[in-house]
C-alpha cells in the first residue's frame, strides 16, 4: 500500500480537545498500549509550556490533507553516554478510525525524515509490543531493522509483555 498523504505539523490549540480522547479512553490507545487515564489538563499544560516541542521529548500532529487530525508521532531523548540527543526513541499513535491505512508508515517515514533534518541524531528507535504485528511491519517499510526482543519489558492487562526493539541508523539505506 502506497503511504498515504499526509503531513506532520505542530500540535495547535484546537488539537488539544480531540487529543483529550487519548488521555481518557482507553480504547482510542488500542491494545498494545497501557491504558492509564491521564489529566486531559495535562496535556493542555504541556502545550501552553512548549507547544510540545520540548527538548528531551516532544509531539507533532499527525494530519490529513484536509487538516483532520489522523494522530501524533512523539519522540525523546535516550541517554546512551554519547552525544546530547544523539539517540532518540520515536512512537507514533493514531486515532483508531485512521488506523490500517498505511499513515502510521507515512508518519513514521515523515519523522524519520523531520529528525535527519534537524537533530544530530544518529539513531532513532522504535519498541512496541511482540504481538503488534502492524507496528512492525510498519517500521520496517519506515526503513528500521529489527534488533530483538525484551522480554518483560511492560504491564498491562494482569501480565508482562515482550516488547520487540527496532532502530534505523542516520547513514542506513532509505
């Protein structure tokens, strides 16, 4: 499937009520995600502080042509002893009316592409759940390798879950 047309943008005012549904239903996470409910206010509090484009972490929209908002891609500093930032962990989640479309592809490539540009990153990385399939199919057509497997890594549901690690390197293919 060819990736979607879609474009990353920073996260706006008006973003902040429909992001409200990741904070407090835990079905729009799906379920490969931990559930917790958060403070919609929180994240309100994180837009009015930085517009989420903080230094050690940070969030971009995910949006339609027609502006809808289809999701967020996210990323965060990895301390790994080497350079400031030179390791980030990128995630992307979409709302689930937007989800099997190929656009978790599309904004993977695009943030891969947003990060080269303009951090000094030289590897981003990516862990999801052993069971999301979809996820890692759609980090390896973003271009990331598979690494291994963590096993434990998260709770949720009454049991641990696996988490498979994958990463692309800045001189990697595209």
């Amino acid at each position: 499937m060819p990736d979607a047309p879609i474009r990353l943008r920073p996260i706006e005012e008006a973003d902040l009520d429909g992001l409200r549904r990741f904070d407090t239903d835990p079905s729009t996470r799906g379920p490969y995600l931990p559930s917790p409910f958060r403070s919609p206010r929180s994240r309100r509090r994180r837009w009015e502080k930085d517009g989420w484009l903080g230094d050690d972490s940070a969030q971009l929209a995910v949006a339609l042509p027609d502006g809808t908002l289809a999701g967020i891609v996210s990323w965060r500093t990895i301390r790994t002893g080497g350079p400031e930032a030179g390791c980030l962990e990128i995630g992307a989640l979409l709302f689930p009316e937007h989800r099997r479309q190929g656009l978790g592809t599309a904004a993977q490539r695009l943030l891969v592409e947003y990060l080269s540009a303009t951090t000094l990153a030289n590897r981003l990385q990516a862990v999801t759940d052993v069971e999301n399939l979809a996820e890692q199919k759609a980090l390896e057509r973003a271009g990331f390798r598979r690494e291994g497997i963590m096993r434990g890594l998260a709770f949720d549901g009454g049991r641990w879950h696996d988490g498979v690690l994958y990463a692309r390197l800045r001189d990697d293919p595209a």
